[in-house]
C-alpha cells in the first residue's frame, strides 16, 4: 500500500503557537486554540477564513466542543474554564479551577473532567459549574485524558510518566502503570477494541490490554522526539501522530506499521514542533497545528 499526500491548505490565522484542535458538531467543523488566547473556528468547505469564537487574556491548550449544547468549554492557563456559546459568540460562564494549567478538558453526561498542572483532576457538574471532586493524583501534570464508558473507566497520562486507572463510580483508582520513561503527553482508548493506546515524551507508542489488567501489548519507537498526538481515522484502520520532531506519521493501527512520514522536507510540513494531529470526517482530512502557529490540512489517498 501506498499513500499519495497532499497540503490543501495553510491556515495562519493564529498569531502564537497553535495547541490544540477539536470536531464540531459537523464534519466540516474544527475549532482551534493557542498561545495567543484565540479560540476559532473554521469551515473545511472554505477553510481560510477563520471565525473568531473568543478571546482569552492567557493561553489556551485544550478545548471541548459539547454538540448537544453547542457550546464550547475552554480551558484558560491560569485561571479556569470558561463556556462559550458556539451560536453567540458569546461566554454564558466561568468557572475558576487552579493557578495552574489545564492540559486537557473531557465529558461524560453532565460531568466534566480537567487535568491540571497541579496534578488534580477535577470533576466539575457543568450546570450549575460547581465542583463535584478534587481528586490530587501527583505532584506533576495530568497532561491527557480519556474515557472508556463500556469498562467504566478513566484513563489519565500523566508527567510522573505513570498512566492512572480512576473507576468512573466513585473514581477510586483502580491501576498505576509505570508506562513510560518520560512524560506521557497523550492516551487514548482504540475505537476497535479495549486497548489503551498511550505516547509519551520518550518517543514510544504503547497499547495496553484493557480487559487483562491494562498489560502492555505493543511498544513501538515512533518518533525522534517526543509525541504530542495521536488520532484515528474514521474507518478505525489507521492513526496519525504528530510530534516534536516536526513530523507527522500515518500508521496501520492493527499492526503499528509504519505507512508515510510527513515532513517540511517533502510535504513542506511544518517547521516546528507538531502539537495536535486530527483526523477529520470530512473528506478524510488530515489537520495538524504547531508552535510554527499554522494549521496544515492534508489530504491522504491511500493507495
């Protein structure tokens, strides 16, 4: 198999680093944040005019677009989160979290998780923004979350290098995995079975068996430099990453086969570091931000 790249567009709408991308409630929906405060939004089908949503006074890592709200949940460093109607442009509330950062925002039912610099998960109700839990897991971040609903269970990759195992009832910690040397920036449950599938500042893929007490599967060393990202296709047959070391890869997501590097060298990628990969509904679209502040968007052809 080979696959055909091609850049369809540079946006350079952002003025700082770009940190971070999210699905709206349409294929042709994405909403990006930065360094520089900015939450936009932008349509695929005419992607270089970017639509500014909000404006915070410090940056932003992570989002989380809520379609049966359509509403926006930012996490401003700092400070806290913020809820912004997608409709109005406007934010209908706040909520102060820690003087820390908030490296990732998820959600289940009327819950929302945040991972902070301060090592807290914090469980938030989202209609009256007032705190269910402070969960204080180490002293380092939780840099990445993600939620499995059929074992009831919350995974979180953390800047100890450990991933934790939180029972969704109760949220009593089930497991503590020493998974990687180094920071594990990113965790994510496979769509087509109970794998978690984890990439962390050493530059290594991981997948661990869920069901068999979360074993380590797969150990993969992917990348020259640390990953940031990782997402699957819409057809759950391929992943990308994206990583410190300026590129992105497309892999085979049954056998963690390398299938095509995407660099500034051939692709004219991006010139700095890759901070958030995401593959799209539309069109089967590849987007990709960085610190170089542009989002790339890729078509694939797999052939």
């Amino acid at each position: 198999m080979s696959i055909n790249v091609q850049k369809l567009f540079s946006l350079d709408g952002h003025q700082d680093g770009v940190y971070d991308l999210e699905p709206g409630k349409e294929a042709k929906i994405v909403y990006s944040a930065g360094g520089d405060g900015m939450v936009v939004e932008w349509d695929l089908n005419d992607p270089e005019k970017g639509n500014l949503i909000a404006k915070m006074k410090n940056s932003v890592y992570s989002i989380h677009y809520r379609s049966q709200e359509n509403k926006l949940i930012v996490g401003q460093n700092f400070e806290g989160i913020h809820i912004i109607d997608v409709d109005e442009k406007k934010e209908i509330g706040t909520l102060k979290i820690s003087d820390s950062q908030i490296f990732d925002i998820q959600s289940i039912g009327n819950l929302i998780f945040i991972g902070s610099g301060d090592g807290t998960l914090y469980i938030v109700d989202l209609p009256t923004l007032t705190f269910i839990n402070k969960i204080k897991l180490a002293d380092k971040s939780i840099r990445s979350i993600a939620i499995n609903k059929q074992l009831g269970e919350l995974a979180l990759g953390m800047s100890d290098n450990t991933i934790r195992i939180l029972d969704l009832d109760g949220y009593k910690q089930k497991y503590s995995i020493q998974a990687h040397k180094l920071s594990v920036f990113s965790v994510t449950y496979n769509p087509l079975n109970n794998h978690l599938i984890s990439v962390s500042r050493d530059a290594q893929i991981k997948s661990w068996n869920s069901i068999d007490h979360y074993i380590l599967e797969q150990s993969v060393a992917a990348h020259m430099f640390a990953i940031n990202s990782i997402s699957f296709s819409p057809d759950c047959k391929y992943f990308v990453t994206g990583s410190m070391d300026k590129s992105i890869k497309v892999w085979e997501l049954n056998t963690f086969k390398l299938l095509k590097v995407i660099d500034k060298s051939r692709h004219a990628g991006h010139a700095t570091s890759v901070n958030k990969v995401l593959w799209t509904d539309y069109n089967n679209q590849v987007l990709s931000c960085s610190d170089d502040k542009k989002i790339s968007i890729w078509d694939l052809s797999f052939i």
